[in-house]
C-alpha cells in the first residue's frame, strides 16, 4: 500500500484520450468522472500542454469492469473516480479523512489516477476498519459502564430512579454522574434491563409509604384534636360558666372563646400586665406618615406584614420584665420576642420594630399562648 501521507505529484505527462488496453466502444468499460485539482504549477503546466489551466479538473476516463470497485456512483446516477474524499496515513500511521481531491504539481496520467484511486480504495477499507472497530470499543466501553451503573442500582436499594416521567416497568431514567440515562427493557442488556422494572417498584413501594405516612399523620391530628376538644370540655365542666357550660353541652361553645378562658386562667397572675394589640395597621401608618416622603401613606390590612422571632438579646429592662413574668408563672415558658411592622406596598420605606415577651405552657394537650408589650431596647 502506498503512503497516504503524498506530497503534489510532479509529472510532466497530460491526461492520455486514449487507454490502449481499454477500448473506447467496449461494453464493459465504464466512462466516468475524474476529478482532481492542480497547484499553481500545475496549472502552468496545464496551459503550456493547451490545457485550460483551471484549479478544478474534470477528466473523463473509461474505466473496466473489472476495476469497477474504484468508481462511486451518486444517487442521480453520476459515476466518479475514488479520488474525493481522501484518505491518508498520519505520524501514527491512522488513516484520516480528507474532505479534498488530491492536488497535482502536473496534469497527470490516466494510469496514475487509476493508481490513486486504488490507493484510495484500500485506504477507505482501512478507514471504515478503523471506524467500526472504534465504534465497537466505544460500544463496549458505553455497555460496561451501563451494566456498572445498573449493577449499582440494584445493589443498592436506598437509590432511586427519576420521578420526572415517572418510571414504568418498561424505561426509567437514572441520575448519573453523566447526566440522565434512560433505561429500556427493549434496548437494554443484562443488568440494564432489570432496571425498570425495580425502579418501578420502588418508586410504587414509595407513593404507598408516602401515602401510609400522610393518612398516620392525618389520624394522628384527628386523635390530637379529638384530645384537644375533650380536654376544653373537661376544663369547661369544672371552670366554665353556667352559660358556657350550656353552650359547651349543646356543642355551640366557640372554641377560641374557650382556649380564651383557660389562657385567662392560667395567666391569671400577669392580668395586670399591658397586652400586646394587633393593631398593626394603625401603629404603622401613624409611624410612616412621621417621614416626609411618607406623609399621605396609607396602610391597609393588606399591606401588612408583622413578621415576629426571638430576640437574640435584651436589655436591662427587658431582662427584669422577662425574669418578673417567669416567676409570677413558673409552669409557664417566657421569651423575648421582636416584631417587625413592614409596609408591603413599598418595601424601601421605614419599618416600626418592637419587643414582645410571649407566655407559653401547655395545659394537657392544649397549648396556651398570650403576648404581652416589652419596653423597647
């Protein structure tokens, strides 16, 4: 085989009319195509010989039967040369592509087309070699890393497949350091095609537990509730008023106005202790309208944002009110709380911020809560 790896061709001879073992009426000869290009030189020569001296040249060239497997023919039925693509042999003697017909320094000869249309030929075969064997690595290697990655989720019933499409027993994708990597029993090999059919499983074992979980904790919160209303009326028969009591009996007792009664029991202590009023959107708008660029706001419920957390410190008076409020109601639970009054509609303007202490204890499984004015810091 011919190196690949050609410089331009310097022949002085033109391309012959005629090819004596080939003649020009023989039925089994085919005329053909040529097409090749010529350097500068080339083309100087092209013009001394009479030629036209293009860059391009197209040569029609009888070719026999027998040498048919050096001529391509396109879909409209246009028979060439094996001059276009090109193959080649680089420094590591692979052979490489070239999108190019050859380049001569010379118009050349019939017999050194033929020539490098068989040097192209057995080039091509071993290009197509390569490609397929390259293709067949790259296939193996994809199906080994495949069964690796199927191999572990089926070692490893903690790992989940997608849920965006939700897998079927038949495709599934998996999240994979190379992305999503879907899955089908149709397609899939070995370990890859018992996939799907766990990861179906395992994605309907989950929708059930989930679903189990949510009717537990639903039951759990009727149970809660149901607790919460007998423990209301258990504390309505022994501190309720006649007339709550007979309200409670008919079941039309409220139950905030109940939770009320047992919170003003408990916190019986602190009754004299100012109360925390949410009258947010009054406080607000008469602190905005203090600014001059906010002397016509107006504040609606809607506009309203009173977000609240615990203070992270406190100040001496904060402390001794806190400390006071613990003693007067040691089952209870005290905390500084701050409040923030935003004005929803511009989120630039100034915010009214204020200290709450909050009062907390749990009379059996009701919670009582009352939130009382802090001084400021």
């Amino acid at each position: 085989m011919d190196t690949a790896a050609r410089a331009a061709i310097r022949r002085p001879e033109l391309v012959s009319p005629s090819f004596s073992s080939i003649p020009q009426d023989s039925p089994t000869a085919l005329t053909v195509t040529a097409i090749y290009r010529l350097s500068e030189a080339g083309r100087k020569a092209s013009l001394l010989a009479g030629g036209d001296g293009r860059a391009v040249q197209h040569v029609e060239v009888r070719v026999p039967s027998n040498r048919l497997h050096l001529v391509t023919v396109t879909a409209r039925g246009v028979a060439r040369l094996k001059l276009r693509p090109r193959f080649e042999l680089d420094a590591s003697e692979r052979v490489r592509r070239i999108d190019e017909p050859p380049v001569y320094d010379a118009p050349p000869s019939v017999e050194e087309l033929f020539k490098e249309a068989a040097r192209n030929h057995e080039l091509e075969r071993a290009y197509r070699a390569e490609l397929t064997a390259s293709r067949a690595k790259r296939r193996e290697a994809e199906l080994a890393w495949r069964g690796q990655i199927a191999g572990g989720f089926l070692a490893d019933p903690t790992q989940r497949a997608g849920v965006h499409p939700s897998p079927s027993p038949k495709r599934c994708f998996l999240v994979t350091p190379r992305g999503r990597v879907a899955f089908d029993v149709k397609i899939d090999e070995g370990p890859g095609r018992d996939v799907p059919p766990e990861a179906y499983r395992r994605f309907r074992a989950d929708l059930q537990a989930t679903r189990a979980h949510r009717q537990q904790e639903v039951q759990q919160g009727l149970e809660i509730h149901t607790q919460k209303k007998q423990a209301i009326a258990a504390w309505i028969e022994e501190h309720g008023t006649p007339d709550q009591k007979a309200r409670q009996t008919a079941g039309l007792l409220p139950v905030d106005e109940a939770v009320e009664a047992m919170t003003d029991e408990v916190f019986d202590a602190l009754a004299d202790r100012p109360r925390y009023v949410h009258d947010g959107v009054a406080r607000l708008q008469a602190f905005l309208r203090q600014f001059p660029d906010y002397a016509s706001a107006v504040v609606t419920p809607l506009d309203l944002a009173a977000p609240g957390r615990r203070a992270i410190s406190a100040s001496r008076a904060q402390w001794a009110l806190l400390q006071e409020m613990q003693a007067a109601v040691p089952d209870a639970r005290a905390e500084l709380h701050v409040r923030e009054l935003i004005w929803r509609r511009d989120l630039k303007a100034p915010r009214l911020k204020f200290f709450t202490i909050v009062m907390t204890q749990k009379l059996g499984p009701v919670l009582l809560r009352r939130e009382y004015a802090a001084p400021d810091a």
